[in-house]
C-alpha cells in the first residue's frame, strides 16, 4: 500500500466547535496511527465569509489539543501554498481543462426551480447551456457534466452512488463574484497534495461524488483517495450539539484554561473510542488504542458528555 497521506481542510469562518475537533482528531488519528503524514490546508476561497484571525485561532487550538502537521500554512511544505486563498492560478488551470459554460441566472430564478432529485435539492437544468456569447462580468462558470454515475464505497457509510448529471446537473466551479467553487478547489487542493485519505463529517457525503466525477475528469490516471464521512457530534439529548447544549467551541474551552487531555477524552468517548471511565487521554496515547490497519473501525455515535470539561 502506498504511504497514508491525510488532511485536515477547515474552513476559517468561524470559532472551532468541538464538532470540528472531533472530525480534525479523527483524520488525524487516521494518518497517524498508520504512519502517514498529515496535511493542515485551509479552506478560505469564501473571501466573503472567511478571516484570517479565525485561521490563526483554529491552528492555535488544534496545537492546543494535542495534534500536529506535516505540512501547513504555518509549517510550509512541499505542495503548499497551503491556503485556498493562495491557489488561484491552480483553480484557474484546471477551470480551463474543463468544459464550462457562463451562468447568469438569478439566485431568485435558481431558488425557483422544482426538486426532482432525491437529493431534496433543484436539479440545474442547463438553462444557460447554449448561453450568450457576452455574459457580463457577474457570470458564475458552470461546468457541462457528462453523463455516467459515480460510485465509490465509503468507509463509514457504506456504497454511495449518484449521477450527477441527473441528480445535480451542471454545478458551478467559480461563483460570480470570482470566488472558487469548494467543490473545484477541494478535488485540485487534494490531487496536488498527493492526498490518499480524506476523513471529514457526514455532512460532505453528497458532494463526494461531484469531486470525484471533477477527478476523474480533470486526473483521468490518479487513484481516488479513500472516503470516510464520520458521523456528527451529538448533543447529551442525541440530537445534533448545537449552541443550547451548552456547547463551547474549542478556543473558548482553552482560554477558560480547560484541560486538552479532558477535551480529547470527551471527544474520544463521544465516538467510542475510549471507555466512559476514561477522562484524561492525550491523542499521541490514543494511537495505541485504535486498530492499525483501520483505525477507524470501530468508531460509534455516543452523545458528547461535557461533564467536567
Ligand atoms: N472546508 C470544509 C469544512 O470546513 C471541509 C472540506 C473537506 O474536508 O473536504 O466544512
């Protein structure tokens, strides 16, 4: 098997919820406890919604409970810049292998269109298709999908299949006010980065099949990395965590001089990866607790106990 190359991808929007920290300690127990290394990439192609000061809180707080990086915004590395923000010409490049078509349709008359996909989401119709020759400048670029389904088999949840041309239809790769679809940067970002094992929440599993029709596209002969969509966090009630359990984000827990090793734990018992009685654990000490050949294996859905964070 070739060497593990996984990664981490937030987006600096906003405060680290332990939702994140979860998902951040799981692709980084995933690496490492099969010896791969680890990439830290941050998703800021968003320039409406994201900010610097937010990056350098989240690195800050992933330092802070215990993880580590190979290669990252604030250690450089080989197949850096390691910031979307930084990757236009890439995103650009790959854009021009593509088959695209300019869109300007109205958010209004996109809201409008029917749900026929299983989805629960409007399929484009192709609407700007056979589009004019001069778009304006406000065009959003959509790429003609061609036909076929995508299958792949996830770690976690199991076999997934979508047509995307059916389900989907043509998806957007560059908005119209310029900014970088994710979709589009998240397939160049991880094929450039070498990239083996994506381990992200539950909540991206419908996009995996449109980055993985864009790979297939755009890196005919590169072999898809590996999927697990790890399940998110719930709440004491089982529901969701959300704001009304109470729940801190991360950088709040470490200025209110929270211990790490008590955030690990709670979050290593949150998906059974630690008994109930273990309350201090740090992620290094956690490697030997997980199955080498899948370290993943045996991960559940438990309510997060917040007790005596
Ligand atoms: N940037 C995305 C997020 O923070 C994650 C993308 C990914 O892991 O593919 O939700």
């Amino acid at each position: 098997m070739s060497a593990v190359r996984g990664r981490y991808a937030p987006s600096p929007t906003g405060p680290l919820h332990l939702g994140n920290a979860r998902t951040a300690l799981l692709a980084w127990l995933d690496a490492r406890a099969r010896g791969g290394a680890f990439v830290m990439r941050i998703e800021d192609v968003d320039f409406t919604r994201a900010r610097p000061e937010f990056e350098a809180q989240l690195l800050l707080d992933l330092h802070w409970l215990g993880l580590d990086w190979d290669e990252g915004p604030d250690v450089g590395g080989p197949s850096g810049p390691y910031r979307q923000s930084e990757r236009g010409d890439r995103y650009a490049a790959a854009l021009a292998r593509l088959e695209v078509y300019p869109c300007t349709c109205t958010r209004r008359e996109l809201r409008a269109l029917p749900v026929t996909s299983m989805s629960g989401e409007p399929v484009y119709p192709g609407t700007c298709r056979k589009g004019q020759s001069n778009p304006g400048r406000h065009a959003a670029v959509r790429w003609r999908v061609p036909g076929g389904s995508v299958d792949f088999v996830d770690r976690l949840c199991g076999e997934h299949r979508q047509d995307i041309d059916r389900d989907v239809g043509d998806f957007v790769l560059q908005r119209g006010d310029g900014a970088w679809a994710y979709q589009l940067a998240v397939v160049v970002d991880d094929a450039d980065m070498g990239v083996t094992d994506i381990v992200r929440g539950a909540d991206l599993l419908d996009s995996t099949p449109r980055q993985l029709h864009l790979l297939r596209a755009l890196h005919p002969d590169l072999p898809a990395p590996r999927f697990a969509h790890v399940p998110l966090i719930l709440g004491a009630g089982g529901a969701k965590l959300s704001k009304r359990d109470g729940a801190p984000d991360l950088g709040a827990l470490r200025e209110a001089g929270a211990s790490p090793a008590r955030v690990v734990a709670a979050l290593a018992r949150s998906v059974g990866l630690v008994p109930p009685e273990v309350r201090e654990i740090r992620p290094r000490e956690l490697l030997t607790t997980v199955q080498a050949d899948d370290p993943l294996a045996r991960i559940t859905s438990q309510p997060l106990d917040l007790a005596g964070l």
